[in-house]
C-alpha cells in the first residue's frame, strides 16, 4: 500500500512539474474543505467550485471524506493574483498530463476564466412560500385572536466575498399575506404586502462552517383593535439586529447539507396608533445546496407584544434562492 501511494505521489509529482501546478502534502487532520479555503481563492462549495476542481484534479481521491497522511494532493492552479484557474482549456493551450491528473489550461488564459468563475460579486435570487399564524391575548378582555395567512415571498440580494472569507450581503424580500381570522371575524388590515431588509456582515471558516451580524428592518403586523365581530390589524416598521450562523453536515461533489440559525432582537416601534414593545425572534433551517441553487425549509417563532395585547407568531415555509 505504501509503494502504490508512493507511487501515486511521484505520479502526481512530475505532472505537477510539466503543468505548473501545485501540490499538497496532507497532514494529520487535514480536510479537503480547509486545503480548498487556506489555498484557494474563490467558491468552495458548489458547481465550478475550488473543492468540486481538486477531486477533478484527483481521480484516484473516490471519498472526498477521506484523505490520509502522507497522500499528496494536487491543487488547481494559481494565477499571479492567487485566483482559483479551474478546468476550462482551449486547444493550442492544453498540456496533455498522466492519467492522474485533468488537463489544465496555461495561466494567462485561465486567468481570464477565473475572474468569470470566481466572482467576488454575487447576485442572489430567491421565491418563497410559507404558511404563518398570529395568536393575540387581549391584556384587558383575555379575549384571545387567532389569525392565519399563506404568504408567498420574493427577494433579491447582493453578496461581496472578499479572499480572507468576509462576507457582506444585502438583501430585499417582499412578502404578500392575506390574513384570516379562524373564528370569522371580519379582518380589516392597512396593507398586505410586507418589506423586509436586511444586512449581514458575515466570516466564513476555513472548514466551510460560519457565523455572521445582521442588522434591517422588516414590516410586521400587529393587532390594534378587537370586537366580536371585526378585528384591525396595523402594519408597522419595526427595526431588528441579530446573530446567526451555519453548520455544514456532509458534502459531496455536488450537494451540500446543513443547518441555519439565527436569534434576532425586536427594538420597540410606535407608529400608527400601535405601540409595539421590544422582542425576539428565532429562526432555523435546513439547507440543501446543489450547485448555485439553495433550498431551505425552515421555521420562524416570533414573540413581541404591544400594550393592547400578548402577541406570538409562528411560521413554516420553503425557500429557494439561486446565485449568479
């Protein structure tokens, strides 16, 4: 086993040498994911991603999982800026390599292609579609007030990573929900459609995993008058901050599983007759990356109160985003 590995290295080794690449000799807890984030610039995960060209680059690696110590691993090359080159190759500029390794393109020209595959600037597109229930405890009447709505969400964002892993991301989401009262009372509202906007500052590990601030504002509903047979529900401002991050699961060439959380304070609002007091706000999800596309079921609770009554939320829905 030692002379096939050994061998395999020499292998990698002289081909290295011909095409100007890199190698990596891996050491006692080493992962594909940290070599891919201290060696490379650019996407980690995903299609057209730093880890998706190492495993090209080392067909003999079956189980990105598994990687041992001395194996040599070889690293897709690096142009004079330290951009991630890729696979990409145009005839005239193809060095033919051993069996070991895929073919690469020269610098000059895959650099070009880097600045393509490897953007620092993301934009981000995303639909929605949950399922939310308000319930409201008059503080004076104890008359309790159950509402529900089917909200289906749009959004759009802008993502900027920079080659240490900080990311900073804006994002708009518009969300539409009819409310309706479960004991059919008349629901009068002054809106249906919500705006939510958000800031992240965000660090990602070198093990893919990640941690991020968030500070917005989102448009919420509130209850500010109930009688027997009607209830007015008034649509406020209310302003957030918050933390969260993300746990990588598994991963394999293509798809990625993890977890998603964040914690968000509700500051205090008083605007239109409803005077809101501070609160918090959970949410988890489960997210399913296959390529540039990203799903996520997830559940929000939502507690914050107003003078007029004891106000909770809760909401489970779907949301899928795609980055160009």
């Amino acid at each position: 086993m030692k002379i096939r590995n050994s061998l395999i290295a020499l292998t990698l080794l002289s081909t290295t040498l011909n095409a100007g690449e890199n190698i990596h000799r891996v050491r006692k807890g080493d992962t594909l994911s940290q070599i891919a984030h201290a060696k490379i610039y650019g996407p980690i995960y995903g299609q057209g991603g730093s880890l998706e060209s190492i495993l090209k680059l080392n067909p003999l690696v079956n189980d990105k999982n598994l990687i041992f110590s001395p194996q040599s691993i070889l690293l897709p090359t690096l142009g004079r800026r330290g951009l991630l080159l890729g696979n990409k190759k145009r005839k005239k500029d193809v060095v033919v390599q051993s069996s070991a390794a895929s073919k690469v393109a020269n610098n000059d020209i895959l650099n070009e292609l880097a600045t393509k595959d490897s953007k620092k600037l993301q934009l981000i597109f995303g639909l929605g579609f949950e399922n939310q229930t308000i319930n409201a405890t008059n503080k004076i009447s104890q008359r309790k007030s159950n509402l529900t709505a089917n909200s289906p969400s749009a959004r759009i964002g802008i993502a900027h990573k920079t080659k240490n892993g900080i990311t900073n991301q804006l994002e708009l989401e518009l969300k539409n929900a009819d409310f309706k009262n479960v004991n059919d009372r008349s629901v009068r509202t002054n809106g249906s459609s919500f705006a939510t906007i958000d800031y992240r500052l965000g660090k990602e590990f070198n093990n893919g995993n990640g941690a991020h601030l968030g500070a917005g504002f989102s448009e919420r509903i509130f209850l500010k008058n109930v009688t027997e047979t009607t209830m007015d529900l008034e649509k406020i401002r209310v302003p957030i901050v918050g933390v969260g991050g993300n746990l990588i699961l598994s991963e394999s060439r293509n798809t990625l599983f993890g977890l998603r959380a964040r914690a968000n304070y509700l500051f205090a609002s008083l605007e239109n007759g409803v005077d809101a007091q501070s609160g918090y706000e959970i949410k988890g999800a489960v997210d399913i990356q296959r390529g540039r596309a990203l799903f996520s079921p997830y559940m929000n609770y939502q507690e914050q109160d107003t003078t007029l009554a004891t106000q909770n939320n809760l909401a489970i829905g779907l949301d899928f985003n795609f980055k160009i």
